[in-house]
C-alpha cells in the first residue's frame, strides 16, 4: 500500500510563547496519507494495517532522523482516520509494528512510545504527543505537535504521523519533582 502523498514539517524553537529565548530545539514530523482497505465496514483481521505500520515507520522515522539538528530525544505517534473508517484502524497502524522500526531509527528507546488516534474530518487536526523515548519520567520532554493535512483524510484514507524532537519543550520549568498520590 503506497501513500497518496506524505508530507514533512520541522520546526525550529529559539524562544517561548512569550518571546523569550532558549536552546534551539527542533521538532520534525512524517504525514503519510494512506486508503484505509477497511473503510466502511467492520473487519476482525487488521492485520494487513500492521504491516503498512511497520513499512512506513522504518521509511519515515529515518528520514525525520536526518532532518533533525542533533539526537533524537522524544518520539511520538497519532494517526487521524477517515470517517468511513474507525478509530481502532488507526490503532492498528500505530500499536502492534511500528515502534520497533522507529526505535530502530532513533538509536533505541525504553520509553512506551505515546500516541493518539481519532476519527475526523477533511483537513481535521491531530495532536500527536512527544515523550522522551528512555525516561518516561521527564516531564519536561512532555510535548504536543498539532499536525494536519488540507485535503486529507478523505473518508477512506488514514493520515499516519510519527514525530521526533532533539530537545524539551521551550525553557521547561516542570521537572520531575515529588511524585504524589
């Protein structure tokens, strides 16, 4: 199954919301727009969605790695379905094979990779979450991409996102702090 389209986003950070300066941080993002062969109808075997998974994280999470300015620190993944398809279609791309391909691209990665999936509309948004891929607990690698794609998904089609950041958020003042029921 090839992608319609894919498209590519980096963003480079030199300052905060407010203006103030920090270390440069770059964050990049891979958009695969793919037809969704489950659109429409209820299917127990997702299996063929896992394979795409697999695919197209190797071929992207490498070329997010080259766009970066250092070492990937955080990876994160979402994919926005059609609305002839359902949320667990995206599942099915994101969970069972595509982290491995990816870890395999940043150099490893203890952390459980974090992720989101919904169904939307045309040109719908998706906020695909960034966690730091070896300490789960650094709360100041905790971020958000919003990512979407103007004429994708058409009903039948599943955007796949996979991200990667080289840094924390924009002067992180959080830590890890006191862990408290």
């Amino acid at each position: 199954m090839d992608a319609r389209k894919t498209v590519f986003t980096k963003e480079i950070i030199a300052a905060d919301e407010t203006g103030a300066p920090c270390e440069r941080i770059t964050r990049v993002a891979a958009m695969a727009v793919i037809g969704n062969p489950f659109a429409g109808g209820h299917h127990a075997d997702l299996s063929p969605l896992f394979e795409v998974g697999a695919r197209l994280g190797a071929a992207l999470s490498e070329e997010l790695v080259k766009m970066l300015e250092g070492p990937a620190l955080c990876y994160g993944k979402a994919a926005l379905v059609g609305a002839s398809g359902a949320m667990e279609h995206g599942a099915a791309v994101l969970h069972p094979a595509l982290g491995k391909p990816v870890r395999a691209a940043v150099g490893g990665g203890k952390s459980l990779m974090p992720s989101n999936h919904k169904v939307g509309p045309l040109g719908g948004s998706i906020d695909l979450p960034l966690g730091h891929k070896d300490d789960p607990w650094s709360f100041d690698h905790i971020d958000t991409m919003t990512l979407w794609v103007p004429d994708a998904p058409r009903a039948d089609e599943i955007v796949l996102c996979i991200g990667l950041s080289d840094g924390t958020r924009a002067l992180p003042r959080v830590g890890k702090g006191p862990i408290t029921a």
